[in-house]
C-alpha cells in the first residue's frame, strides 16, 4: 500500500491558528453531536458499565481571585473506554445534584451504572430505573440505618446463594 503525504500549502498551522479555529466551535451543537456520537458507540456494544465518579480539576482552584476549584462528574464507558459524558458540580452544591443532571444526558438502557457512595441517594436510583439501567451503588458506615441493614440483610439466614430475588416483608417472603 502507498501513501501520499499531504502537503499543507502554508505549513503546519500555528498555535494561534488552531486556538482560533476552536473559538469558532459552538460547544452546545459540539456537545449534542459528541452525545449522538457515543450513543452510535454503544449501541454497537452488548452490555457496558458506565462508572460515575466526580473530581477535582486539577489547578482549578485561583485563591487570588478568590474562585472556588471546579468539580466534575463523568461518566465512564469501560466497554468503550470513553468519557460519555461530563456534569459541572453548581458552586455551592455537591455530586448528589450533579449526577442526575448527568444522567439525563445520557442513554443509559441495558447498562449498569456504578457510583460511589456519594450517589447512594434514593432519587438517583430512580433515575436509573427509570432510564431502563440497573445499577451498584457504593455503601459505607457513615450511612447509618441503611448500612446496618444491608449488613443484616447479607448476614441474615434469609439470604440465598441462587440467582435470582427475593423479598422479605415483616416475616413474610415471596420468590
């Protein structure tokens, strides 16, 4: 196989050039192209996790001018090994309020969500089943009743090996 190499007429374009070339992007039309784009990626893939985790950007934080360091939250393909997409946390604010914005974007049918413990919020995981995804969320101790309850509920005798659920209602259980 042979290759032509390109010659560009002016030479390889400049800083400046490149810089001025991406100031002329609109970012919300890039955005909903960049959406439509990984939704085509996933739909080629069978089953994919999606992570979601929020973070600090690094040297996001400007003490002179006093503004606040910027915090993220992205969703993760692991099948894809792509960013599907990224929330700003609001000034102020936290993941919790975050994740659901991010979810909305996103076409998250036959997928499992996972985040951690920062996104264990009823409301989230409604938004998960509702968007046809099942999900892992992360638990810790500082949660209180609801740890100590998935903690008796897994050292329990009513808890089976099988694939499969099972309810337990005040004594009463259904297969």
């Amino acid at each position: 196989m042979v290759y032509k190499s390109t010659v560009v007429r002016n030479g390889i374009p400049s800083h400046d050039t490149f810089g001025n070339v991406f100031s002329l992007i609109n970012t919300d039309e890039f955005c909903h192209c960049f959406r439509r784009w990984v939704d085509d990626l996933r739909q080629i893939s069978k089953l994919d996790i999606i992570s979601i985790d929020g973070k600090c950007l690094r040297r996001s934080l400007d003490a002179s001018s006093n503004k606040a360091a910027i915090y993220m939250v992205s969703a993760w393909s692991s099948s894809n090994q792509l960013v599907l997409g990224q929330q700003r946390v609001d000034d102020k604010s936290n993941e919790i309020t975050a994740i659901p914005k991010l979810l909305a974007q996103l076409d998250i049918a036959g997928s499992v969500i996972t985040i951690d413990a920062m996104g264990c919020q009823t409301k989230i995981a409604e938004e998960i089943i509702d968007g046809e995804a099942d999900y892992m969320l992360s638990l810790k101790g500082n949660q209180g009743a609801l740890h100590d309850d998935v903690a008796c509920f897994f050292e329990s005798e009513h808890t089976s090996p099988t694939v499969g659920f099972e309810s337990i209602d005040g004594g009463n259980s259904t297969a």
